[in-house]
C-alpha cells in the first residue's frame, strides 16, 4: 500500500488539474457514445444539436424524428444519468471506505450494505408489492430500507466494541451481520421460488428505468453522501498519517470515521436501492486511479466519483448493446471486467496489500 | 536563559497538580505535581519505563489521567470535548517515529492540517509552510517525498509540521531516539532555536548535552513519580535525592 509515488514527475496540483480534466473528457465521451448507440444508432451533430435546441434561448433544428428525440430524452438519457450516479456513488464509496479503514479491498457492500438490500429487494418482491412503477415503486425503498437496518446494526455492535484504535471489530460486524441478512433472504427466497427470477434478476444488477422517477429519487442522498465525502477527502489524508498524530493535529478520528462510514454507507445503498447489486465497481475503479495517482485519499476519492462514473456508463452500453436487443445484467459486465483486472491487481501487489 | 526566579512573573503554561494516571492495575503516574511557565524548556530525564511519555501524553490528552487536575494555558483538562480540542491546538506534539504521509511532498505534509483541519488558504498554508522549512533548514526539500529524505530530515518535516498549527506549547517524546547519531544534532539544533525563539517547550530525551544546555529546568522521574526538580547546574553538580545520583551515574 504504501507504494512511493512520485506522481509521474508533474507537480501535484497541476497533475490533478491534467486528471480531472483527461477524466471528465473520458466521461463526456462516455456519455455521448451512450447516447448515439443502441437499437437505433443516431448521429453525434444530430444529438450535439438536439442537446443545444433544449437550451433556452437556442433555437436549432436537430432533424431527429420525434421518436429519436423521445429515444434521446426518456429512455437513453435517464439512464445515463442513472449509471453516471450510481458508478460514482459506489466508486467513491469504495474509494472513502478504503481511506477509512486503510485498507484497499474494502468494498462499498463491507458493512452489510448488499445483504441488506438483498434482504429487502427479496421481501418487496415476494410479498408481491413491487408495482414496477417507478418513484413509487416499494423495490427500491424496501432495498434501501433493509441496507440502513443492515448498516445500523453493523454499526451499532461493531462500533460499541471498536474502541478508536480499531475498525477490525466493525468489519467482522458486518460479515456476522450480512451472513445473517444472506441467511434470511436465501430462507425467504427458496420459500417462494416462484420469484426466484425476479430475485436474481435484482440481486445482478441493472440499470434499466422507466423514465427520470429513479434519477430524481436517489438524488438528494446522492448529493448528501457525495459532498460528505468530498468535504473529508483531506481529513482522510490527515488520518492516514496516524491516529495519534491526527489526534495531535487537531482532528477527531471517530468523528472522521463515522461520518465518512455513515456517506460511504449512504452513497452504496443509494446505489443498490436502484439499481441492484452492481459487482467490483467500488474496489476496481479506486484501484485503478491509486495505481495512477498514488494513495492521496484528497486525489482519489474525488477522480473515482468521476471515473466510476464513466465505467458504468460504458459497461451498461456494453451490457445493453452486446447482446442487442437482449441485455446483459450491468452486474455480469462488471464482474466479466473487474474480476480479471483484481486478480492482475492482487498479483502485482502481493505482498503490499 | 531565565533562572527559576524570571519564570515567576511568566504565565504559568502548563500546570500538573497531584495527578494519578493507572493502566488497569499499574499506575504509570504516581502524584505528579509540575508547573511549566511560558517560554520555559523543561526536559524530563528519567529510565525506560518511568511514566515520561505517560506525562507528556496526559498533557494533550493522548491519555486521560484518573485523579488531579492538569490545567493547560488555563484550561483544564476535563472530559469536555470542546476543552480537549482547545488544548490540541495550542499544543504541538513530536513523537519519536515521524509519521509522514509517504504519498504527500514535503510541503504538502506540512500544510496538510492546516488546509483541512484550520481550513486555512491555501497560499497562507503554503507560505507559512515555505518559512518553517527554512526554519528547520530543509527548505530545498519542499517538493520531495519523505521517502526521498535522510530520517534526520523526516523528523524536521514532522517538527515543522507541528509548528503550522501554531502551537503555543511543543511537547517532545525522544524525537532523536529512532535517529543515526550524525543526524541528531540537526534535529536538536532545531529544537535549540525554537527553544530560543521564546516556545514553551517540554522534552523527554536522552541528550545529557541539550539538556543541560538548552533546558531552564529538568525533571527526574522514575516509578511514575518526580523524583527532583531543578536546573541542570543543580541537577548535574549537586543532586539532593540518591535515585538522581544513581541515575547520573549510569548514563554519565
Ligand atoms: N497503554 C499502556 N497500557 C499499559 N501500560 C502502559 C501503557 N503505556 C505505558 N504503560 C506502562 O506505564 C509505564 C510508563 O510508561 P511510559 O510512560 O511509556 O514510560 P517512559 O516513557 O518513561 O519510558 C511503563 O511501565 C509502561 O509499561
Ligand atoms: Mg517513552
């Protein structure tokens, strides 16, 4: 972990400047890529002009169909935005939660996030109270629910025995924790195996929406968590130096921890609520930008939000385009990719993790 | 240098009255009782195992002592939070490992606490930074990683990083003991100079030479208690109490 950095020779701030603006360009291309492939491919002048016709004031023929216009605006575009969110919020999940515990292979899902929703999907779906209609639908509100009790609990005991020195009794918590939600939810699932379909389809992971409901729905717990996590990036770094020294310097560790654990925990089960369990984006994007920027948490933390977000855009392309017109669970796409690239990761770096 | 009768008209910085300290059963501070006035330097002699990193420890509440009070530039130490975070910021502390962040320059190590912690501007972050490390004769070095620097030189950043938070006192634990010995008297000759400039200092260390040099006072510990106070004219010519002579004679 503590692999010396010197950052390719550029002074820092400027290297970050170069990053964030290479990474944004990454996400915009995503972005438009996203837009033009599909079913229907449609030109980039013709969405590059549709876009500018919506700004007020602007007024240009974008000669799309209405139904292309429709396909752009309220089908491809809400879940673009969708994918942009939830790769970002588990990417910097998983970035804050590495930073937290020291330790790069911690995931987003750590704390009993995934059991939790996994629980919850299970019960909305067999209690057949999922309506499929959107910002009402209870599938998301029962997943999340079940990852803030998972969550809660893991907290709760865990945090009452770790005393500040140590997280290891938090983590242990969480595993205890998701083996007893997993165990309830493999109960509830076999007991009605009618919906076992159902059940797995959510628990791969899928980015389809109907329309902006999801987006607008997960969006102030996303801007909460983010911004949290954004504001502590520094604080992070200062406590990566050493609990007595943060102590020394002025800062609360416990404070730091809980308040990052409880975004981090925020931000995942945003995630999950909408979109299902979404495999290895938290560990791999993180990694991916340690490897290129060294272990600052105040540089990593904010260019995972930006990177996972252009990853999962590009793998739901992939996952909607690969097979087209059936679509592959986003969750198997990233599991195709991300398990390969940890396992190169692990190789490289035995010893050091 | 003051004499014991200049400290008199000083504010008293750090007050330690009858404090107990126990680790389970053991108790590591055995009725301690010190005063350190402003711009003193006090260093705290005393065996391995004798309770001066427990002292200084206390001090900014790295450990919270059971009985007596310790009041620190007027503030005492209770279990208050807000006076907990208070004295941690008029109080700087060096430990014997410097714990840099391997991943962070020179300069952005020392700024780092500022920047999030005091939420100072970067470029008054920077600046004050800049003036530290050509206060503690690395300022060369700003761009480089502590990977890159000598430990000689990690334990100046680590001093200077403690200094950006503007401390009003500075505790020490054996800031030299994880050093080479040609290293040393670079780091101490920091301390010297801060010592000079008027920093209110308490320093636990094995240097008989800067003690007795740079120190207004000393204090000899042993078992978790004060054996004898008093300057090191007094402390290294004429001991009153036999566990300091025989402490002497070991180490002289
Ligand atoms: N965290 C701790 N738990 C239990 N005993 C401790 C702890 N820290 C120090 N001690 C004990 O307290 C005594 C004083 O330790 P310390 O203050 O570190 O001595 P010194 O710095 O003079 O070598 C020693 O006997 C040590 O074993
Ligand atoms: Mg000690």
């Amino acid at each position: 972990m503590t692999k010396d950095n010197q950052l390719l020779g550029f002074e820092p701030a400027k290297l970050t400047k170069r990053l964030v603006a290479g990474a944004s360009c990454i996400l915009l291309l995503s972005i438009l890529a996203s837009l033009m492939l599909g079913p229907v491919s449609i030109r980039p002048d013709r969405i590059l002009f549709e876009i500018l016709d919506r700004i007020p004031g602007i007024s240009i023929d974008s000669g799309l169909s209405q139904v292309e216009a429709a396909i752009i605006w309220d089908v491809r575009l809400p879940r673009i935005v969708l994918g942009l969110i939830v790769g970002g919020l588990l990417a910097i999940a998983g970035a804050s939660y590495q930073g937290v515990f020291r330790n790069p292979l911690a995931d987003p899902y750590l704390l009993g996030v995934a059991a939790g929703a996994g629980l919850g999907a299970t019960v909305a779906i067999v209690s057949g109270a999922t309506n499929g209609e959107g910002m009402f639908d209870t599938l998301p509100i029962a997943a999340f629910l079940g990852s803030a009790v998972a969550v809660g609990i893991t907290l709760a005991v865990g945090g009452a025995v770790a005393r500040s020195t140590s997280t290891a009794s938090l983590l242990l918590a969480g595993v205890a924790v998701a083996s007893l939600f997993t165990a309830i939810q493999t109960y509830i699932q076999q007991r009605e195996s009618t919906t076992l379909r159902q059940v797995y389809s959510w628990i791969l992971g899928r980015l389809s929406t109907s329309g902006w409901d999801e987006v607008i729905m997960i969006l102030p717990y996303a801007a909460v968590s983010v911004l949290v996590m954004i504001a502590m990036r520094g604080t992070l770094d200062v406590l990566a130096v050493g609990e007595e020294e943060a102590l020394s310097l002025g800062i609360r560790p416990e404070r730091v921890r809980w308040l990052v654990i409880g975004a981090a925990s925020l931000a995942a089960a945003s995630a999950v609520a909408v979109s299902g369990l979404i495999a290895f984006v938290g560990i791999i994007v993180p990694h991916a930008v340690r490897l290129v920027v060294g272990a600052s948490n105040r540089i990593v933390v904010p260019l995972s939000l930006i990177i996972g977000a252009s990853f999962l855009v590009l793998t739901d392309l992939l996952a909607r385009t690969l097979q087209s017109p059936a679509e592959l669970p986003i969750g198997v796409v990233t599991a195709f990719f991300g398990a390969p690239f940890f396992l190169f990761v692990l190789r490289r770096s035995d010893g050091i993790i | 240098m003051s004499t014991e009768a200049a400290n008199t008209n000083r504010a008293d910085m750090i007050v330690c009255e009858n404090v107990d300290k126990w680790y389970g059963d053991f108790q590591a501070l055995k009725d301690v009782s010190a005063t350190i006035a402003e711009q003193e330097v006090v260093v705290v002699l005393g065996p391995s195992g004798s309770g001066k990193s427990t002292l200084i420890r206390c001090i900014n509440r790295l450990e919270a002592h059971q009985q007596g009070t310790i009041i620190v530039d007027g503030v005492e130490l209770t279990n208050d939070l807000r006076n907990i975070e208070k004295i941690r910021s008029e109080v700087g502390m060096v430990f014997q490992q410097f714990n840099l962040f391997p991943h962070l320059s020179v300069i952005d190590n020392v700024t780092l606490a500022p920047k999030w912690v005091r939420k100072m501007p970067k470029a008054a972050a920077e600046k004050k930074a800049e003036e530290l490390l050509e206060m503690v004769g690395i300022p060369e070095q700003a761009e480089k990683y502590p990977g890159q620097l000598s430990g000689g030189q990690q334990q100046r950043v680590a001093i200077a990083r403690a200094l950006a938070m503007e401390p009003r006192i500075m505790l020490f634990d054996e800031p030299t003991s994880a050093l080479d010995p040609e290293m040393i008297k670079e780091v101490l000759d920091v301390m010297k100079d801060l010592a000079h400039g008027g920093m209110t200092m308490m320093v636990v260390t094995h240097e008989m030479g800067f003690a007795r040099e740079v120190a207004d006072r000393i204090i000899f510990m042993e078992s978790g208690e004060i054996v004898e106070v008093g300057t090191p004219e007094h402390f290294f010519t004429n001991p009153t109490e036999d566990r300091t002579k025989l402490f002497l004679s070991q180490i002289l």
